[in-house]
C-alpha cells in the first residue's frame, strides 16, 4: 500500500494513530461489505473485531444489530451466541473473502463453526435472505473511518 494508499485511507489512519497517541483507545474501524457476486451491499455499518478483546465481547451485551449493521470477527473459524439476545446471520470467509458457509437467523445458545474458515461476518437476521447471498459469492470490504466511538464518522471506498 505504501504510497499508492487511498488519500481518505490515509486520513483515517493518521486520524487514528493520532487519538491512540493521545491516549484514546476506544478507537473503531468501520466497513461496508459488498457482495460482488451479486452486486448487493451486505451492510454499512459493520465494526471490525481484530483484537483478542473486541473478538471475546463481539455482539455481547447488545440490545439488537440493527438493518445495514455487523461485526467482522478476524481471525476467526466458530462462534457462540450463548447469552445473546437476538438471532444473527452468521457468514463464514476464507482468506480471499469467499463464502465458505452461512448461518441463517441463529439464535441464541448455539455453537457454530467452519474449520476452513479465517473470518466470520456478523449480522443482522434475514440480511442473507433478503440479499439472496450464497456459498461460493465474493465479498468486499471498504472502510467507513470512524475517529472514535462517539465521534462524527467520514466514509469512503479504497481504490
């Protein structure tokens, strides 16, 4: 990347660098996920859990995930919603962002996995459905900056 990064990539990674300096840790990545097999948008809004801690709480202690909404668990082969309080779709990715295998409407209190799986892609039920998004269908992912979890938030795709 380098270089050849995104000018709005850039910005929102100086951004953040600047405020963990700072020492504001609460710092979270957003990401559009878009099917390109399909040419359908998965979600808007949904939070990258790439550290041990964001990867152990992931969707616990919500009331809901709301349309448009997620969590990208990275790296990541199973999930549990023991002591969730809604059903998720649940889509499992190798490394290249391909489907390996989808979870519809799960509820809570059960375990979930795909052992050929680096990531798993939380969301709201019925987003699969109603996107009609398969095993086998590429995805990709853009990022929507966010300075901080209270802060205004810009988007942009990388190019």
């Amino acid at each position: 990347m380098g270089d050849r990064m995104n000018p709005l990539r850039r910005l929102c990674s100086d951004l953040q660098n600047f405020l963990a300096r700072r020492g504001r840790h609460d710092i979270r990545t957003y990401l559009r996920v878009f099917n390109l097999t399909r040419q359908t948008v998965l979600a808007q809004s949904v939070e990258l859990a790439d550290t041990s801690a964001k990867r152990r709480k992931g969707l616990l202690g919500r009331e809901r995930l709301g349309p448009g909404e997620g969590l990208w668990i990275v790296p990541c082969e199973s999930v549990h919603t023991i002591g969730m309080k809604f059903p998720i779709d649940i889509v499992y990715l190798d490394r290249k962002h391909r489907i390996k295998k989808i979870g519809y409407a799960v509820p809570a209190w059960r375990l979930s996995a795909c052992l050929t799986a680096h990531s798993v892609l939380e969301l709201a039920s019925g987003t699969i459905r109603e996107t009609e998004t398969e095993p086998g269908d590429r995805l990709e992912f853009s990022p929507v900056c966010a300075l901080a979890a209270s802060g205004s938030t810009t988007s942009g795709n990388i190019q």
